[in-house]
C-alpha cells in the first residue's frame, strides 16, 4: 500500500459533528448518509464558504471502546479567529501522520481503503496509531467518479 509520513502542527476545524455507532456495523451505513444530507441541505456549502480551502474533512474522534462509539465530523480547517456560525468546533493535535490515497467512488473506495490499512498496513508496518483523531481529507471533485482521489490521515508512531 502506498502510503507517506507526514508531520503536521494544530490545527482548527469547524463542522457538524454527530455520535456514531460501531456496533452492527452501523457507522458504515451512517455516514454516507450523513453526507448525502450535509450535501442536500447546503451544510457542506456552509463549511466551504468558512474554510481556510476549498477541502473538506471527515474526522474521527473521541473513540470509546466499551460502549463502541466515537464523534464523527464532516468539517473544514478554520483560522482560530473564524466565526463558527453555529457548528461546533475543535482542534486536532499536532503529530505524524500516516497518509493514503483513496481512490475510486464513494463511499466504497474510501471504506474499501480503510479495511485495508487496518487489515494489511498496520500488521505489516512498524507503525502503531497513536489513538488520536484520524480524518479523510476530500479534495474538490466528484465523489462518485472513478477516478476521484481523496485521502486518509492516521496519527503514527513508529513502534519501540
């Protein structure tokens, strides 16, 4: 798998953020929709127009591993001096960055990729996750198109 360490400093997001669930599989199903309702109802247009660039994330956080849940947003990079108009806020932590590039229309490319990290990367690799938010940076483009590129950021730490 092709993949680039990259170490990145703080930095600030604004966005919609929403309780997720693991179990049954139901996050797989969730946050499609979440997007397909974020892009309907002119939020993702919202968090473009507050954004430092045009790139929108879908981060990873807050993971509880008894009750099988974490918060997943659908946010943008914002200046600390952004107004956040009404979405909630947060900082992402600096640190190294594990980074992959998806390939292919969403949502199955990118949830395609992300088994395989986990599955094949991961135990292949002489990195661990850090247990810090991860995130899917989307850049501009069509989702559902063939050859739509986006990328996934992993916190890592090479294993002592």
């Amino acid at each position: 798998m092709d993949y680039r360490i990259e170490t990145r400093d703080a930095f600030n997001v604004i966005g919609l953020v929403e309780e997720m669930t693991t179990k049954d599989g139901e996050n797989l199903r969730r946050i499609p929709q979440l997007w397909i309702e974020a892009n309907e109802d002119g939020t993702s247009d919202k968090l473009i127009e507050i954004g430092v660039d045009k790139d929108i994330l879908g981060i990873c956080k807050d993971f509880n591993h008894e009750k099988e849940t974490f918060s997943y947003w659908i946010a943008v990079e914002a200046s600390p001096e952004s107004d956040a108009q009404g979405f909630a806020s947060t900082t992402i932590p600096a640190a190294s960055w594990a980074v992959f590039t998806s390939v292919g229309p969403m949502p199955d490319a990118i949830q395609q990729a992300w088994a395989r990290i986990f599955q094949e990367w991961f135990p292949a690799t002489g990195y661990e996750h850090t247990g810090g938010p991860e995130f899917e940076l989307y850049l501009p483009g069509r989702p559902d198109a063939e050859d739509y590129r986006c990328e996934i950021w992993i916190p890592v730490m090479k294993k002592s």
